[in-house]
C-alpha cells in the first residue's frame, strides 16, 4: 500500500472543493497607479477626447473642493447638523461619478455627498441627511443613487443584489458600492464581496483608505497586505490606486467598471487617499495624529497635484481655472441661498411612509399628533 | 374475468402546512417573474425543511437561488434586487440563525420605505421557521417575533393552519412591504383539510380570527400555541369552562378590534405564547386587551409563555413550553369567586 490510493488530487472535485484558480491574475498592482507626473498623463492627454476629459476632471476637482468648503462653512453656521468632509478625497469622489454611466447604480456611504453631487443630485436634497430635515432629501431612481448609508458596509450587499438583478434582466448596468478603510472589517464588506465572486455581479467596490476610522488608523483595523488583496480571497480582481490623483482613480474605476459590465466579474479597488479634515465637525483629529503627517498629506492636495500637472502638460491655463474657480463660486452662492432658507416640515409627514398604508395604530396614533397640534395652535391663537 | 375500474384521480382532500407553503411559494413564482427565491439549501436541496422542493428543478436555479451561507449577505442581496424590481422571498434557514440579518432587516428592510420618502419600497419577504418542540438542539427553537414585532416598518405574520400558510404567504409575497413571515417549524407536518386544487383566497394581513367561540373566557394565541390552546378549550370543558380561541395570525399590524371583541364577549383573557413572557409579545397584548376592556375584563388578563431561559435542550423542552395543564392553571386563576 501507498498513500498514492489515497490521493487528494484524484479525489478533488471542482464542483465541491473548489477550482484552485490561480490566483496571480487577480493580485493588485505592487504600486498604487499613478497617471500625474508620470508619461501616462502626456499619453492620456493625446488620446481621443483625452483633452477633455482631463479639463472635466479639473473642472469637478474645484467644484467639489468648493462644495467641501461650503458645507463645513454652513455647519459652523449651524444650517447643518453635522457634515463629515471629503476634503483630501475629492479625486475619488468626483471619479467615481465620472467613471459611471447614466443607468449605473452608485451606493455611497455618508461622507460620499461629493460623489453623489458629482452624479448630479441637487445639493440641498444631497445634504438633506446632514441638514436633519429627512433621512434622504432625492429620490434614489432620478440618478441611480442609493440612499446615504449610514451603518458601515451594510450597503455594499445592496450594490450586488441589484448588480445580480440587472444581470438576470439581461441588462448592462454596473453598480459600485464606496466603502472606507474602516467599513473593510464589517461583516457586510466580507459577504457582499462573496456574494459578489460566486453570482459574478457586475459589481465594483471603491476603498477609499484615508488612513482612519475616526481615530483608529489602519494598522489597527486590518493585516491585510494591502485593502486591495482582499479582492484575492473573493476570487475577484483587486487594484490599488492613488486616490488623490484623480485623473489615476478614474482610469481605474472606467477599467473596473468595464471589466465588470462586460461580465468579466467584480473589482475591488482601493484608493489610497487622506481625510484632510477631522471626521466630521464634532471630532477632534489633534488627539489621534500628528500636525507632521496632516502636512505631508495637504502636500499631496488632489486639487494641488491635479492644478500642477495639467497646467505642466499644457492640458489647463488660466482661463480653465478661472472658469472652474467661477463655477465653484456659483455652487457656494447657491448652496447659501438655499441654506438659508428654513425648511418647512410637516409634522404629519412621520406618519406617511411608515407601511404603503398606515396601520390601524399608526393611524391613532397620527391623531395624537393631530390633535397635539390642534391644541398647541389654538394656545397660540390665544396668545 | 373482471375489468377493475380505472382508478379516478381526485384531488388530496388533506395537506401539510409544509406543502401548502411549497404550493404558495410555487404559485407566487409562476404568477410573477419578479418573484426570486434566495436561501441557503433552498435550491437543489428544497430546503432542510423542503419547502422550497421541487422549486429550482421547475423555476430555474436563477429563481430559487442556493446563496452563500451568510444572512447579511442573503439579506442584503434581496434589498439590492428589491431595489431593481424584483420582488425576494428570502428563506432563513432557523430562527436563531436569522440574527446575522438583523441589522439588514432593521437598519434597512424596515425603514427604507420611510427613509426615501416612499420613493423605495422593499417589498421583500423574509421566510423563518421558528419556535420549538422539534427535538432540536441550541439555536433551533427560538421564539423571535418580539424581536421583529417592535420594529416598525415590518409586518410580522404567522400562520397557524395549513390554509393560512398559502393564503398568508401568498399575501406577504404580494405585499409591497417587507413582512416577516414566521412559520411554526412543529405545525410543518400538521395535516388539516386543504386541497391543493383549489388554495383559499389570499388573506388579508392584519386580520386575527376566532377559531374557536366560547363564553368563558379567551385565549389569546398565534403560530405554534394554537393547536394547544385548542386542546386546552376542549378539555377546559370538563371544568365547565367554554373558552373562546383567538389566533392572531398578524402581530404587526395587531387586530385590535377583533381581539378587543373577543376579549370583551367573555370578560376575561389569556395570552399564550411559547417565546419568553418578559418583554414580550403577550406582554403588548395584555396592556393593548386592559387599555382597551378594562370596564369590560372580570380578572386581570394573563400570560401563560416560555420562561425566561434560554432555550432549553431538547430533553427538558416539555417542561418550557405551554402546555394544555398550564394554560387551563392559568384559566383557573381569571378569578371565577367572585
């Protein structure tokens, strides 16, 4: 007798064991992709509509940076309950609507309100959340965009469920679920990336890595080689790419989001990126990093990198940043007028779309409320 | 030589509840393409409890889909194809191991509707067997429906007989909200007159019935505990006791009306539920019965439940659940002196 008659390669059934696929195709690249300051960017640049495409993501670079700045201003002024900024991030954020088709489907988290403006959803109903006045201020199928998700990753598995939906209806739409550094040790994250391998959903997953979860930096939230390789374990394709360059982070997400659409399966792509600001308006950033390491970052300034490099390339001039520094300026001016508007809720409304239609006890309830109102009217006639 | 008569093919007079939920599930699928079954095992396997048999080889793997076994994952998915259109019938595969779905069902299943202004209805159904006296061991007979009855968005539906089971889950399917369809894993292999041929109508959510009119009293009841308060009020006759028998069906929305009826056609109630009494469900329906009887009630309105224990191993589960003696112990303390 050899152990041969016992041989596991014999016994090994695909079906049941596994494929044992190879799994070098599906590592990230050893460095994160950049285009700016590399020959890539004269050769993006001399591409068909290379030009362009090159001056639009400038154009949304300064706009997004803008919209950034507003809506911190509005938070100090009090119009905003709370805004989690995206100031650091803004390549990731405007590339990922610019890496979308009309029809794609976008699943942001709560600090992707850039992304969601980026995908053309009107300001004031995008910070709707933030503002406190609703849970999601636009409707989710005028633009594809999934409601703000708030509970980390949970949103992830909604990307493949309606990736998967698609599929089944023989339709081309991707979804691409944004995800950050912290939301990568959530239950969801791991199952959605499963389920995402196994149905092949034509699905993509953006990692932005800003380096914390509030405070807790990376080194504490994951041993992983890099976000990226988590992709392997999944069996689907990982990519590493510098989030704050913009014109690298649109490349890869188009490419991921191709790969997927023509049914060659989900891409996890992480970003590597930097949240210039605190978490949100209630954190302090000072307890848990360094002034040191904030320079170094605002040093890598995805608008700096990207205002530098295309004017280097001979891509944008002066008249490009004055234009997109006017565009900003209007967004700013419109985001204020809005903002100062006090929105005009309705009590009632809390009742209205609780169940398609309100339950016998809802509806004693709304009486309640009802008559509270009534009386707190007529006292105020009185007065 | 004798012809013997060609047998004549009629239709089963008598079905099982696990069959007549294969039967609403099959239907469901058939009527509307947007129905997608998604489960662990629901596929080539029909389920452990083979509710979903036959529904893969018929329907397509597509339709009734084996997932990863992952419950957020399950759960997760079925919002994202609710959002495209599709209209998911998620199957947990137990109660206990439903709970990894629970932020998905909360956080999202139950108040997207609200969250988005109406503009995203998940009309999701979401399948548990559940409760106990199967013999199983820890984490097969838990009683969650307190859990998913005090979230608002969900409706929350148990049937109790074999006609309920199609006619309920043909309601929770077509439902454009997200209904928790609780199905008594101890009344799968019950049997009551029900023909496949001809399924009952589609029920209504949220209306409880009167299985059983008496005068004395009235029980309270819902999924498994039905069959046993029946029990009860044949034998609570030997005690002259006619009790009355009301099975809830819907906990969320509650019927108020048909309980507060019965409740008051008698003066005195019981609420019998085999899940933990603490915080429970029946704790909800004695405070809803005594705000809204209680000129009515001659004793103060009681609860006969599981105790407050984990669920016990199966060789001492007899000992927790409601039985025929504890419900009548608990009719015989309604005050009668008086």
């Amino acid at each position: 007798m050899t152990v041969l008659d016992h041989d596991l390669a014999a016994a090994w059934t695909p079906d049941a064991h596994g494929p044992r696929r190879d799994p070098a195709p599906l590592l990230p690249d050893s460095e994160p992709v950049r285009i700016l300051g590399t020959p890539a960017l004269r050769r993006t640049a001399d591409s068909p509509g290379g030009r362009e495409l090159l001056r639009d993501l400038h154009r949304r670079l300064v706009v997004g940076r803008r919209f950034n700045q507003q809506a911190t201003t509005l938070t100090k002024q009090g119009r905003l309950a709370v805004y989690p900024a995206s100031t650091g991030q803004e390549a990731c954020q405007i590339a990922v609507a610019s890496a979308l088709r009309p029809g794609d489907w976008l699943f942001p988290s709560y600090r992707d309100t850039l992304a969601v403006v980026s995908r053309g959803v009107d300001p004031v109903q995008t910070l709707t959340l933030l503002r406190g006045n609703a849970h999601c201020g636009y409707d989710p199928y005028e633009h594809q965009v999934a409601p703000l998700s708030t509970p980390l990753a949970t949103q992830a598995p909604h990307a493949v469920g309606l990736a998967h939906a698609a599929r089944l209806r023989g339709e081309s739409t991707v979804a691409l679920a944004l995800v950050g550094d912290g939301g990568t040790s959530e239950g969801d994250f791991h199952e959605a990336l499963n389920f995402a391998g196994v149905l092949n959903a034509p699905v993509v997953f953006l990692v932005q890595n800003n380096g914390y979860a509030i405070s807790v930096p990376l080194a504490k939230q994951s041993a992983a080689p890099t976000l990226a390789h988590k992709a392997v374990g999944y069996g689907i394709q990982g990519r590493l790419v510098d989030g704050n360059d913009a014109v690298a982070v649109h490349i890869v997400l188009s490419e991921a989001v191709e790969h997927a659409r023509t049914g060659r399966g989900p891409v996890l792509v992480e970003a590597v990126t930097y949240r210039l600001e605190a978490h949100t308006n209630a954190d302090d950033a000072g307890r848990y990093r360094s002034a040191e390491e904030v320079e170094r970052w605002q040093a890598r300034d995805p608008l700096t990198l990207m205002e530098r490099h295309l004017r280097e390339a001979g891509v944008i001039g002066d008249a490009d940043v004055a234009a997109a520094a006017a565009e900003a300026e209007e967004l700013a001016d419109r985001m204020r007028t809005l903002f100062h508007v006090k929105p005009q809720l309705d009590p009632m409304s809390l009742f209205a779309h609780v169940y398609a239609e309100p339950t016998p006890q809802l509806r004693e309830q709304a009486a309640q409320l009802a008559a509270e109102l009534a009386a707190e009217a007529a006292t105020e006639e009185r007065r | 030589m004798t012809t013997a008569a060609p047998p004549r093919t009629q239709p089963p007079r008598t079905a099982t509840l696990a069959s007549a939920l294969n039967r609403a599930l099959r239907d469901a699928l058939r009527e509307d393409p947007a129905v997608h079954i998604l489960g662990e095992d629901v596929g080539t396997l029909g389920g452990v409890f083979r509710i979903t048999d036959g529904l893969a080889a018929e329907f397509g793997a597509d339709r009734c889909l084996d997932t990863p076994l992952a419950e957020a994952g399950i759960l997760g998915t079925a919002v994202g194809m609710a959002m495209y259109g599709l209209r998911p019938v998620v199957e947990m595969q137990f109660d206990a191991f439903a709970y990894p779905a629970f932020e998905q069902l909360v956080s999202h299943v139950a108040r997207m509707r609200n969250r988005t202004a109406g503009r995203m209805p998940l009309p999701i159904t979401v399948r548990i067997p559940y409760g106990g006296g199967i013999g199983g061991v820890e984490h097969h007979s838990d009683s969650s429906e307190a859990y998913y009855a005090h979230t608002p968005g969900l409706h929350v539906v148990t049937p109790a007989t074999v006609a309920d089971g199609y006619g309920l889950l043909r309601a929770a399917i077509a439902s454009d909200d997200p209904v928790v369809f609780l199905e008594p894993k101890r009344l799968y292999w019950s049997k009551d007159d029900w023909s496949a041929e001809a399924p009952a109508p589609v029920e209504p959510i949220g209306r409880a019935v009167v299985r059983r009119q008496g005068t004395s009293a009235t029980l309270l009841t819902y999924g498994p505990s039905l069959p046993v308060c029946l029990e009860a009020a044949e034998a609570a006759r030997a005690e002259g006791w006619d009790l009355s028998v009301v099975d809830l069906r819907s906990l969320a929305p509650f019927d108020d009306e048909t309980v507060a009826a019965a409740v008051r056609s008698t003066g005195r109630a019981v609420v019998v539920h085999e899940s933990s009494g603490f915080a429970g469900v029946g704790a909800e329906i004695a405070a809803r019965v005594t705000e809204r009887c209680f000129h009515h009630l001659a004793a103060p309105v009681l609860r006969v439940a599981g105790f407050d224990i984990p669920y016990p191993p199966p060789m001492l589960e007899q000992h927790h659940l409601p039985g025929v003696d504890r419900i009548l112990d608990a009719v015989a303390k309604l005050q009668w002196e008086q």
